[in-house]
C-alpha cells in the first residue's frame, strides 16, 4: 500500500498529480523533495547574493532537473519565461499568491497572482498558496483560500498550504516559530483543506516558551519530538518542512533526517540548495534523496 492509497479522500486528478510528485519524480518513494524559487517576490534580489549565478532561475531548472527533485514551486511569471523547456521533466508547483517583504508584517496578507485555472493551463501538478495564520487580516486570507480550495477540487489539482503564523498576537504568544503556533498553522491546514502544508520546524527558545499559552508553556520536547507533534497535528494533510536561511552541512542533513523520521513527507528545501556552487548543490542534493529513500 502506497501513502497515497492511504488518502482515499483524494479525487482521481489530484491523485494522478501527487502520483507524479511522490513516485515519478524526486526519490521516487513517497517522498517529495521541492525547489522553492519564489523568495525573489518574497524577499528580494538578496537572496542571490550568496550564489549570484542563482539570479537566473535557469540555474535552479537545471538543479531540479540533473538533481531529480520532484518538482520546482515558483511564481506565474518565472514559471511561463523560463519552464517551458523543461517541460516534461521538471514538474512544476505554481505559487499563486504571493507579497514582497517592504511593508511590515504586522497585518500579512498574500494577495492572488495567478490561478488554479492558470496551472491547469501551464501543466502545474499542484498550486502552492501561503496562509497567514493569526494576522489581523486573516479573516481574507481564509475567505480568499477557501475560493483557491473549491476551484482547485473542481480542477482535480492539489493544493500545498504555505502555513506560516504572523503577527503581533503570534509574537505576544511565544513568535511564529514557536511548537504552539507552528502547531496550530498544522491544524489550520488541515481543517481548511490543504492536501500538503510547508510548515517551518518548531523552536523551543527558554525565554518564549513561558509566553506561549498553556501546556505548550510546560513543554520540553526535542527536536525530534517537535516534529512528531506538528505531524500529528496534520492529520491527512502531508507535512513538507522548509529549510529555511542557509544551514552547514551537519545542521541540515540532521534536519533533514529528523523531519522524515517525525513522518514529515518530504522536504521544500531552497537557499540552502541554490544558494551552493552547482557542484556542491547536487552533492547535498544527493545525500538528501540518500537519505530519504532510506526511510
């Protein structure tokens, strides 16, 4: 029995695309390893600094295709200038909204930037869209989700919830990488729908984990352990973690292996993949699959 044969929720078409991500591409398992390029929107041209070859999202097509990634999630305008000539062999996750980060965060809302209509079109095997769990407006984001969500089911296409908690009440509560509002964000997803969710890993900092409500103001869990409750707390909705800022090698292969070990389905890594001269990419690339179809 494969993990999808477990989802028997799931419709025909969303199931035909997932097959593709989890089994035809990638580590070919289960398991779905992503290549994330929507930080140039998100966070600026700075991200490219590290690996200024990066800038041309060329490089990260040719990552995710000599790699074998199970797909490369990115926005409308990256995905119709530079995918089509790896159509085919790169299957593509299209973000379809999105925000930069100049304003403050305090009240986050990602407005739409393409559609489930557009992916169809562009042959997407999924959409990605970003929820902001606790802002202020997230009364929107949830009324703009659940629009994504219903023309998505009508579409037969899967959609990965970017679950990211923000805001002042988040920040008065432990922060947004707290296991309490990392924890929730999984909950969220799952409740509203999402078939995969991106979530951060939870921290446990001393000196927040007392402003976090109760019982998560009394945990003391593990890395490892932290992983497992946020996994849970998804239920049917897969769990890819993020990587985050760039890591050393040691911190994000035990990241990496701490994730799948906690029951996550895959990994959404990007900075610290792209952000490597191209041989050292695929080298780590290659120890994450090692490690993934080990599991």
């Amino acid at each position: 029995m494969t993990k999808l044969d477990e989802l028997d929720h799931l419709s025909l078409g969303k199931r035909v695309r997932l097959q593709r991500l989890m089994y035809e591409y990638g580590p070919g398992n289960g398991h779905m390893l992503i290549l994330p390029i929507d930080q140039g929107l998100e966070h600026g041209p700075v991200d490219f600094f590290p690996n200024p070859v990066s800038e041309d999202p060329d490089f990260q097509f040719r990552l995710a295709k000599e790699g074998g990634y199970s797909g490369i999630a990115l926005h409308i305008g990256l995905a119709e200038k530079y995918a089509r000539r790896y159509a085919g062999e790169v299957p593509v996750i299209l973000k379809i909204n999105g925000k930069t980060r100049i304003p403050s965060d305090s009240h986050a809302l990602s407005p739409l930037t393409s559609s489930v209509e557009d992916a169809v079109r562009i042959g997407a095997d999924a959409v990605g869209y970003t929820l902001y769990v606790g802002s202020p407006n997230q009364h929107a984001d949830i009324m703009q989700f659940n629009s994504v969500r219903a023309e998505a089911e009508r579409f037969g296409m899967p959609v990965i919830m970017w679950s990211y908690p923000r805001g002042q009440a988040v920040a008065k509560q432990g922060g947004r990488d707290s296991l309490y509002a990392v924890d929730y964000a999984a909950r969220v997803a799952c409740e509203l729908g999402a078939d995969v969710v991106k979530l951060n890993v939870p921290k446990d900092e001393p000196e927040s984990r007392s402003e976090q409500p109760s019982p998560y103001d009394e945990l003391e869990l593990t890395y490892e352990e932290r992983v497992k409750k946020v996994v849970k707390s998804a239920g049917k909705t897969m769990v890819l973690f993020s990587g985050g800022s760039k890591l050393g090698d040691e911190d994000l292969l035990h990241r990496a292996r701490a994730c799948l070990e906690g029951g996550a389905t895959g990994l959404i890594f990007g900075r610290n993949l792209w952000q490597r001269e191209w041989e050292d990419a695929l080298r780590i690339t290659e120890e994450l699959k090692k490690l993934m179809r080990n599991q």
